[in-house]
C-alpha cells in the first residue's frame, strides 16, 4: 500500500539532495542548476513565473529582486525540511518549477504504487516481499490522500483526498504479532507492495487544510484502527469498526491486508486521515519523549492488552488466566495487574516469554507440560480462574504432548474449560477469515472446532474483535505519565534502526521475549 509521488528531477538531481554547500555558501547541486539551461530544467511544460519561484528563469544570477528571493535565500529554502519548502517560498508555480510543491504535483506516474520510482523520494518503509521475507526499501513521500486502486486485493482499492489529515514524521513505530501472520504468509496478502506497520508514534510536520486543533510539531499516538468520527459506530465509540474508511468491510487498519488500502507506518513518514479525531498528543514534548519506549505501546498492544482484560471482567481480586506470553499476552498480564487482580497466570511454551512473565510476578503454566487446567489446579487448589484472555489468536497450538500441532480452537476450549460459570472471556487474539496456511479446509475459512455448548452451559461471555483504542489510550497514557505502571519493562520492549527491522520480524517469529521498537530516525538515541 503504497503512495504515488514524492520524488523529482532538476537536470538529474533529487530536489531531497540539494544541501551540499559550495564554498560561497550556495548549495553546490543548486549552484549547478542555475547554470543549466531552461529547456533543461523543465518537467512537462513552461513555467508560471510565480512569485517566490525557484526555476532558472526566476532565480538566475544571484537572486532577482523582481521576485523577491536571493540566492542565498533559495539555498535556505532548498536545505530546510522537505515538507517546508513549498510554505517558504509560496505557491502558485508553474509545471517546470522544480520546488517540492509543483514537483510532487508533477510526479504522479509510478508502479506498484511507487516502490519502483521512489527512490529519491526521502521516504523508507519495510514492506513485505513473500512469506518469511520483508525488506527495508524506498518507497513514495506520504500525500494528504488515498490512492489504493492499484493494489492487488480489489476489497481495499479505494481513492480519496484527506485534508482531514496530516502528515508525520515517524519517531517510533513497532513490530506487532499481526504483522507476522501476514509475513508468515497466514493471510490473503501477496508480495512486493504492502509498507507494513499499523503501531505508529511520530511528530505532525503538515497539516491538512481541513485539520484546526492539531498542529505542526505535536507529538501524537496514533491508534492502529483508522476512523472517521463520523459514522454510527465511530460515534458509539465502537472505533475499530468504522464504516467510512474501508470498502470492504467495516473497519481499517494502517498496513495490512483487507483493511483499506491505508500505507502502513513502518517508516520514515506516514500519512494520518482524520487526524483531530483520531490522534493522542502528548501533553509535554521533552516529557513524552523521555518515556517513549512506554507511550509507542500506546497505539496498540497497552491498550488492546487493557481491553482484553477489561472486557473479560478482570477487576480488584479477581484471578485471571492470560493465553499468550507473546507483546499483547504480557501487556495484557500486565493490565490485569493494573486493574487489581490478585492473581495473574500467563501460558505459553517459550521459555523465555514465560521467564519475561515471571519477571513482573505472573504465575505461568508451560503448555508443553500439559493441560492447562491441571496446571492451574496446581497453582490455586482449584482448576477454575474468574476471567480468561486469548492473547494467542488462530495460530494456537496444543498442549502437552500435541504442543508441536496447530490446534485453532485450543485456546478458545481452554478457556470455555477453565473459567467460571458466568466469567468472560476475552479474545483480543487474532481470528480471520481467510488463512491460506489453515491446517484443513475448515481453518482455511476461519470455521474453528470450538465447544461452543461448553461456553454456553456454563453461561460465559464472550467479547471479540479490534481493540477500539481511543476508548483507553488516554487514560493508559496519564497510567505511564505518572508512573502508575512499567509497561515497556513488561514486554521487554527494545529499540532498533530501520535497517534492522528484517532481523528484528526474523527474531520475532523464533519467539523472542522482545517487543520490536523501530526508531526510523534515531529519536530515542538523543534522549
């Protein structure tokens, strides 16, 4: 999912490059390009000769009083940031001018939305290539729109303008469970066009014209689910299943298959829609920044963790059980904590994530050891919890001496056995509807062997989908804020480069007890 544009040529040379300095104090790139000539410089017809307009003609010899702009003046403009160049030197120029306004407005033809041709565009994202396999790779400058229609899956192709939305400089983006179902080839994503990432912390460097209360250098959490805050459902709070932002079905994610073609945030920028709806400021920049490796879990493991265990029933005294000792499994142990269980037991088969559980003084139980509920009894004298969460999703696996077997109810039957009659259950884990991967016909659609009737008898309920984030991220973030929880010590959160997020989803997958942070710009080095 990836957007069109970003990129331009000045006689060869990337607009992005231009702030090498001569010795007169002159962009050197820059300095070449006035002596070029103007047949040379144009991209697709002659020039408007608007005011504040960089082209030859306009700023040839040292600057031309009639418009107003030293050369001095336009290697200022050509060395600030990308996105602030066109606010510098005004708009209305014409199709030759080789500012980043009209050469973005010019540079619109690209395939595979953009991989290809993106190049010198300033902008770097991870996308996936094939099962097992994601690479670091240029990819096209964020607009303030939506342009899908090329991609291969025709549920998400869908075009629209977003002045709604802005435009983020990434400070740290992550590494979710979700991302490695479609890397492992789990879902009906193909290769070589998706920019993964739906996890997203960063700084608004552009507005659009319809955005009034954020603004330019904020420091925001974007939650993973994309809404419109218009819709029914928006407007209930139910977030994650917005009707306008899909056409496929209802809800949307950044970067990932079937959820609406929105670019994913596993980059240097990114584009937001709906940005006075949807994003989270942090109060005090200087502050956030220091605690960064706790609020990046804001935009979605913290708070879907937190549902998890909220809509499960976990309160003061209560004794939870949490499937999954994978990011969303520890953060959700970790929430049951917050929320005053008395006891939290986390299962899992990695040594090392039940270690990471132990660390914050969960229970564990070792599924390869054998069945849950005798694991439990062995823990309280009874094999029965007042709240059960599937942290774990449609790649579980069996217990005991089935734990090498991909089993897709298992954690659903575990916790319909171990729970109370009338507790909840739970189930932020990931269910889909179509998984290529399926162990048969039936798991391939998504259709599970669950003992329904078991649920049912016991009268349990039961709670399911996307967390609708923007119902917790505040509250959970005012918990960081004032030290009310270690959340990043939970997941063992780590920070890595760019160019290491292919090891990073390597590492992932063999079950490292690490939550991936990417810092795409070295933002967490300096504080």
């Amino acid at each position: 999912m990836l957007r069109r544009g970003g990129s331009s040529a000045l006689s060869g040379l990337s607009l992005s490059g231009l702030v090498a300095r001569s010795g007169s104090g002159t962009p050197a790139a820059y300095t070449a390009a006035l002596g070029a000539s103007s047949s040379s410089l144009s991209l697709q017809g002659e020039c408007a000769h608007a005011n504040g307009c960089l082209c030859t003609s306009c700023c040839a010899g040292n600057g031309n009083p009639r418009r107003g702009i030293s050369t001095a003046a336009a290697a200022d403009v050509l060395s600030a940031p990308r996105r602030s160049r066109s606010r510098a030197v005004g708009h209305g120029h014409g199709l030759s001018c080789p500012c980043d306004s009209c050469a973005e407005t010019n540079s619109r033809v690209s395939s595979k939305r953009g991989i290809s041709s993106a190049a010198d565009s300033g902008n770097r994202g991870v996308v996936f290539m094939a099962a097992g396999e994601v690479e670091v790779k240029p990819i096209d400058f964020p607009k303030l729109e939506l342009d899908s229609m090329s991609s291969p899956v025709p549920s998400e192709r869908q075009k629209r303008k977003c002045e709604h939305g802005v435009i983020l400089k990434v400070t740290t983006t992550n590494i979710c469970g979700s991302d490695q179902h479609m890397v492992r080839g789990r879902t009906s994503l193909t290769g070589g066009y998706m920019v993964l990432g739906h996890e997203i912390t960063g700084e608004v460097i552009e507005c659009g014209k319809d955005v009034e209360y954020i603004k330019e250098g904020d420091l925001c959490s974007v939650p993973f689910n994309i809404a419109c805050g218009r819709c029914v459902m928006c407007k209930a709070g139910h977030t994650g299943v917005c009707l306008n932002v899909n056409p496929g079905r209802a809800g949307a994610a950044y970067g990932y298959v079937d959820m609406g073609g929105w670019i994913g945030g596993q980059s240097e920028y990114v584009m937001v829609p709906y940005a006075d709806f949807n994003l989270l400021k942090f109060p005090d920049k200087d502050q956030a920044l220091e605690k960064i490796k706790h609020l990046t879990l804001l935009s979605d493991i913290f708070p879907t963790g937190y549902h998890g265990a909220v809509s499960a029933g976990v309160g003061p005294g209560k004794i939870a059980y949490v499937a999954g000792a994978g990011p969303v499994g520890l953060a959700c142990a970790a929430s049951c904590q917050l929320l005053g269980a008395a006891v939290v037991i986390v299962g899992d088969m990695i040594p090392e994530r039940l270690e990471q559980a132990k660390s914050f003084g969960c229970e564990v139980v070792d599924i390869k050891k054998g069945p849950v509920k005798d694991q439990i009894a062995e823990i309280l004298g009874t094999p029965e919890v007042d709240c059960a969460i599937d942290c774990v999703g449609f790649e579980a696996r069996g217990c005991g001496h089935n734990h090498g077997t991909e089993k897709p109810a298992q954690v659903l039957n575990d916790c319909m056995e171990i729970t109370k009659a009338a507790g909840g259950i739970g189930i932020p884990g990931l269910y889909v509807t179509e998984d290529p991967g399926g162990v048969d016909d039936n798991a391939r659609t998504g259709s599970l062997a669950m003992r329904l009737g078991l649920g049912w008898s016991k009268s349990q309920h039961f709670v399911t989908g996307q967390c609708p984030v923007m119902r917790y991220h505040r509250d959970l973030m005012n918990a960081i804020l004032y030290d009310k929880i270690d959340i990043a010590g939970a997941v063992n959160a780590k920070v890595i480069s760019l160019e290491e997020a292919p090891a990073g989803y390597k590492d992932f997958d063999k079950g490292a007890a690490v939550k991936y942070v990417i810092d795409p710009h070295g933002t967490t080095m300096k504080h």
